[in-house]
C-alpha cells in the first residue's frame, strides 16, 4: 500500500511535453494529480497534443511556459508563478545531453548542460522549497540518470552535471529531514526517448555501446517513478544490469573503470 498518494496532488513537471517528462505526466495523471506541464514554448504542439491527452483521461491539467537554459529565464518564470502555492510535487526532469572528447564539446553546450541539468534544478529548489516548508508537505524530484554515479568516457559535462545534482538532492535531503519535505533521487537508467536516440551519435565513434541493450520505456520508468513518490523512498535505482553497474560503480570503482576502459577507444572506430 502507498504511504503518500498522488491523487488530488499538484505536480509540476519540467520538461514536460515529451520523452520521460511525458510519461511521468501521464503517469500522475492516471493517479489523479492535478498536473503542470513545465515547457519552453507553451504553443508548440508537442505541448499542446500533452494537454489534450491528459484532458482525455479526465485529468486537471496546465500548460506553463518554464524554460530553464538560462538565469533570466527563470527569474521570468517566477515572477508569472507569484505568490501560488508551491505544488505538492516538482519534479526536475528537463534536461539537455552532452558528449564526446572534451576538447571536441562546445563551449556553448557545456555550459548550457551545467544551466539546464544542474544549476536550474538548484534555483527553482530554491525558489519552490520555502514554500513546501511552511506548509509542511512537499516532494522534489531530482532526475540524476545513472551517469551521476557511473562516470563513462565522452560524459565528462553531463556526467559531472548529474554528478552534481546527486550531491545536490543529498544535501537538500539532509537539510529537509522532519520538516515534512521530501526529497527522491532518480538513478535513470536508458529509456527509449529522444535524448536516447542521440547517444550514439555522440558517443559512438569511441564508445562500444553495446552494454545500451535492455533500455526500458519511459512509461515504464515513469510508473516507477511514481510508485517511488508514493512509497515515499529517497533513491530510485535502475533494475537488472544497469542495477549490477551501478553497485559495482559505486563499491568497486576501480573494476568499473577497466571494465569501462575497456569499450573506449580515444582514436575512433
């Protein structure tokens, strides 16, 4: 039996209209969440399909414009939100990928990695969190990906973002404990979306990619996901042998990295 139940709560989702962000979305909604859709362009159609899905299935749903690449953007942002309630869940799931030899990286990409996936999440936490603590009640949702943890060759910025954002949902974690606020940590293993689409492409020519297989659904990943904010956990970890990789980053990090080592190749295919 759940300890908490999404029905009736607000959630907020970045990243909103598709891949994972999507699936969460229609996952809570399935639960009877009041949900908003966090989006860049609340007119893309993308957006707009989502509202009309959610709709559908009888749920209560917003489409708000939530563009996390940049300071301003944010701040703009906050200034629509005012004085609202803070939801009852945020989940922090937008998110950009970046990848290769660090010399071949753009400059521009690797600081918008660090905007999108890591500083972004600290400043709506930031911003959302006081709230969630007058109130007593509240859960953040941090999608770290397992790539926080299992550092691989030509992740450098994305890994070292996750990295990041791990450490920052520990530390919230800690300072939240018997304030009523919870925090869940994703450990998001491959799910077939769009960002996973790329992956090849930008680590492919190095990397032997070949330990991708068994990539899940977001929807499936997405009722996890859910079932974790239900059950009230603090960490949700990828099954199967993302799991095993995971456990052997973490406690032997020395074997997983010439396991790693092994599949890269700095010269190229």
């Amino acid at each position: 039996m759940a300890k908490y139940s999404l029905k009736n709560q607000s959630i907020l989702i970045t990243g909103a209209n598709r891949g994972i962000g999507a699936a969460i979305a229609t996952a809570s909604a399935q639960r009877g969440s009041r949900v908003i859709l966090g989006v860049r362009d609340p007119a893309d159609s993308t957006a707009q399909d989502m509202r009309r899905k959610l709709e559908a299935l009888g749920a209560n749903v917003e489409v708000i414009e939530l563009n996390l690449s940049s300071r301003a953007h944010i701040e703009d942002f906050l200034k629509r939100w005012g004085a609202r309630e803070a939801p009852d869940v945020l989940v922090h799931n937008a998110g950009v990928l970046t990848g290769g030899l660090i010399e071949s990286q753009s400059v521009d990409e690797i600081y918008l990695s660090l905007q999108v996936n890591l500083v972004g999440v600290a400043h709506l936490t930031r911003e959302m969190l006081p709230a969630m603590l007058r109130r007593g009640s509240g859960c953040v949702v941090v999608n770290s990906s397992v790539s926080g943890v299992m550092n691989f060759p030509l992740a450098s910025t994305y890994s070292a973002a996750k990295t990041g954002v791990l450490a920052l949902a520990n530390c919230v974690r800690a300072e939240t404990q018997g304030t009523g606020v919870r925090v869940l940590s994703l450990l998001t293993p491959g799910v077939k979306t769009r960002m996973f689409d790329e992956i090849p492409k930008r680590y492919g020519a190095h990397l032997d990619l070949d330990f991708l297989e068994g990539a899940i659904s977001a929807e499936a990943w997405a009722e996890q996901v859910c079932d974790a904010i239900e059950a009230g956990v603090e960490e949700l970890n990828p099954r199967g042998a993302t799991r095993a990789g995971l456990w052997m980053a973490r406690h032997v990090p020395g074997v997983f990295q010439r396991l790693v080592a092994s599949k890269f190749n700095r010269s190229g295919s």
